[in-house]
C-alpha cells in the first residue's frame, strides 16, 4: 500500500506539480538550496504561496545566502518581512542564522536533532530541509499533508490533538518512497494545496482517490475535523500621526512583548484625548484631523483603530536622544519594519 502511493503521487507530480518556484532552483551538485528551502518553509507557514512568491524574491535577492541574513540587522530583516505577518518567524530566522554562523560553518546543520535545536524550526520545517536539500528520508506535516492523510486514512479527530497529530506523523513516515524524496515531498504539499483542498476538492483530480476512505465514504466534508468556531473579540486603540513640517513622521518602536513586537510603528493611546495628551510629550501641536478609521485582523482578535493626524508639529528636543523614536521620511521608513496596515496607512498620506 505505501509504495503505490507515493507512486502515484509522484507521477501525477511530473505532470501537474509544482516544479518552477523560486525556491526550488538545483545547484551544480543538482541539490535544492538548504538556505532558500528553509526561507521558503517559514514563510509558507500559514500563508498562501502566491503571496510569498514576491516576498521570497525580495528577501534573497537583498539577503541571497545563510551568511547575509546572520550579518544583517534587525530592522533590515524586518523591512524586508514587512506585510507578510507573524513577525516571530523573521526574528527566529534571523536568530537561527546568527546561529548557524557562529556554531555550524555557517550553514544549516544537515543533523535531525541540531536543526530542531535552533530557533523557529520544528519537526516539519526540519524535515523539509532534509528531504528536499539533501533528499534524505524525513517526512513532513504541514496543514495541506495533515489534510491529505486525515481524508486518505478516514482519520476522525482533531489533527492538533497529541494523539491524532502522533498517529498522522506515523502514516507520514510510513508512505515516504525509497527515492526521490524531495519531489514527494513538493507533491504531497501539492496535492494538499491545489486538488486536496479545505472546501470543494476536486476528487476527480485526485491521482490516489482510489485509496482514499474520506473519498469512498463521502467524508470529504467533514475530515479534517473542525474545532468549534471560537469568537473573535474586537480591540479599540487610537494611532497617533504626527507629521512634521518637513514631512517626517514619528514612529516608535514596539516593545518585546505582543504583537509587532520590535517593530516601528506609530505611537498609540486609549482614546483622543488621551492621544492628544500623548502626542503632546513629543511635539508642540496645532490641531487634529481624524482619517478614516479601519480594522485589521489577527488570528486572535480584531483591532479597530482610529488614526489621528496631528500636522506640522514642532518636535521637541528632550525627545530627541530616545532609542525607541525615530523621526522618519518615506524613504527611511522603506528600510524599517513597519506593521503592513501602519505602512499602508502612512503611504496613504
């Protein structure tokens, strides 16, 4: 059974995979780049492919090696992830980079046990690099593989629970071919994302639907198990824009707790009045225009933000030695990490 799967995986691969992305280019040794796999996989993680094409290109163009990425700033590393969201991702790339530069040659360590040593890199993402860099026999389990195995093998429950999560890793590791294990692995995440999908799979599509009980049954809809929906509460803050006459903005850096943590963003209060109190630590003041308020959603919780624009404001000096402020142009702010929907808004203006 686990031989003519893969089988059949991989030869409806050759036919309608994946096999043109950015981050599958072959070097002289015909191996897949560890550095660009590992990139890939971390900005794959809860975001669609189409939308981390562009980032990927970007962020190896401005930092194409290991070494790059370990010797590049923070914020550099930041601006360059700025829009694609869960910023915890960057800062553990770039920490794992440090990493590797200081402890491993400079390069990811091709050692199962060392790269789950290093930070952002789990079991799945390990075995990624393994399977698709150096071909060797690790499996994955992102969501599209979960999701696959769960409708394939008829598996009822959670996949996050233990249980359900440990019996999946099994039959993962269990249907792995004997050879080219980094095309199976691109065509499993394949299949999971173009023909296996959440809602409307297109069975017909399927080159192992023969063997799939979710299919046989009629389980597709409702395998993978679902957890209850959960609502999402709604956070208010008001975001202060002050503007000088030169154009610049006041950003601030946020703390190391929360989210956009590290992050430059604007300076933020409870209300108006409590933002026009705020604001006018920082500057001498004119007036007050609100912009169009707008709600921007985390995985968690949704934040409504009321954005004021306090215009050619006079900065004041006992400010000026702050770390965590920074008078910024629109060019400055290209290389910093701003939170997507501050940078929209400040372009807006």
């Amino acid at each position: 059974m686990n031989e003519p799967f893969a089988e059949r995986l991989l030869h409806w691969f050759d036919q309608h995979g994946r096999r043109n992305l950015p981050w599958q280019l072959h070097g002289a040794d015909g191996r897949r780049d560890a550095y660009r796999v590992w990139l890939s996989e971390v900005m794959l993680q809860q975001t669609q492919v189409a939308t981390v094409i562009p980032y990927f290109q970007r962020f190896t163009t401005t930092l194409p090696t290991l070494a790059d990425l370990a010797r590049a700033d923070e914020d550099s590393v930041l601006a360059l992830w700025s829009g694609l969201g869960y910023y915890r991702r960057a800062r553990f790339l770039h920490q794992a980079a440090k990493r590797c530069l200081a402890e491993h040659d400079g390069a990811l360590p091709r050692d199962i046990d060392a790269l789950r040593s290093l930070p952002g890199i789990g079991r799945s993402t390990a075995g990624a690099i393994l399977a698709q860099a150096h071909g060797e026999r690790f499996a994955i389990l992102d969501g599209n593989v979960k999701r696959v195995l769960t409708r394939y093998h008829g598996i009822h429950g959670d996949p996050a629970q233990a249980a359900v999560e440990k019996q999946l890793w099994q039959l993962a590791e269990s249907q792995l071919p004997s050879a080219r294990l980094a095309d199976y692995t691109q065509a499993i995440m394949d299949l999971g994302a173009t023909v296996c999908t959440r809602a409307q799979p297109a069975c017909s599509d399927c080159p192992v639907r023969r063997g799939c009980v979710a299919h046989r049954d009629g389980l597709t809809d409702q395998l993978p198990a679902t957890r209850p929906g959960k609502r999402i509460p709604t956070r208010q803050t008001v975001m202060l824009v002050l503007r000088d006459s030169q154009g610049r903005v006041l950003l601030e850096r946020r703390g190391p707790q929360g989210v956009w943590s590290g992050l430059w963003s604007l300076p933020e209060a409870s209300d108006r009045d409590a933002g026009w109190r705020r604001a006018a630590e920082f500057a001498r003041l004119e007036d007050v225009h609100a912009l169009p308020p707008f709600t921007h959603v985390f995985s968690h919780y949704k934040l409504a933000v009321e954005p004021l624009l306090y215009d050619d404001v006079a900065p004041l000096s006992a400010i000026a030695d702050r770390p965590d402020l920074r008078w910024s142009d629109a060019s400055q702010r290209e290389a910093m990490g701003l939170p997507a929907p501050v940078r929209v808004l400040l372009n807006q203006l």
